[in-house]
C-alpha cells in the first residue's frame, strides 16, 4: 500500500505530539460578569475546560522580547494543534498560563499547528 507524502507527515505528527508532548489543561474563556460591589461580588470568570497534548520548551530571549523591556524568565512557547484564543488560559500540572501574544501559524504540510509563547499567571 503506498502511503503519500502528506499522510506520512500526518502520521509522524501525530507519533510526536502523542509521545513527545505535554498534557496540559485548556481553560476557554467563555465570558464574565461585573459583579455588584456594594453587595461584596467581585468580577467572576467563566472557562470551559479541555485538554490538549503540546510540545512545550523554556521560550528563547530573542524570540520572546517585547516593547519595553526584555522577556520573562520561565516563560514558555508551546507548539499544539488547537488554536488557543487571547483570554485562555493553560495549565501545566499546578501551574497556570496566560497566552502571550497572538498565536503563530505553522504550516507542515496538510497540517496546521501553532506556536506561542506563555507567561506564568498571577
């Protein structure tokens, strides 16, 4: 059975994100309310939680500068295949992070992925 080019990659990148990468938790941000701070509510923020496999590396200086200063160490950039909005969050076991930035396309053959760079929440 021939197997094309394409289904090659397709095949190879699933081996990888399967075996290489991290499970991480999704948090989708899904809205938020203002809250009524004369009766003690605050701002509440809702997510929707999914999980997703990516490949996950200490970001590099040149690569995670931004305006008005240099990068922060620990951040990270992460390779996946789901498209991670702005106000999403990720977790990594206990950790959480924001999305840094919009999130880098990566075209590889049929597939698309995307690369970002993530910053420890507060």
């Amino acid at each position: 059975m021939h197997v094309s080019r394409s289904q090659a990659l397709e095949r190879g990148l699933d081996r990888i994100f399967g075996d290489a990468g991290m499970s991480m938790t999704w948090l989708q941000y899904s809205g938020s309310a203002a809250g009524l701070p004369e009766f003690g509510l605050g701002i509440s923020v809702t997510y929707y939680t999914a999980y997703l496999r990516a490949l996950v590396t200490q970001a590099r200086p040149l690569e995670s500068q931004r305006p008005g200063g240099m990068y922060e160490q620990g951040m990270l950039e992460a390779k996946m295949r789901e498209n991670v909005g702005k106000d999403d969050m990720l977790e990594l076991g206990t950790t959480r992070y924001r999305v840094e930035g919009a999130p880098q396309q990566i075209v590889l053959g049929p597939t698309l992925f995307y690369r970002l760079l993530l910053r420890r929440a507060e």
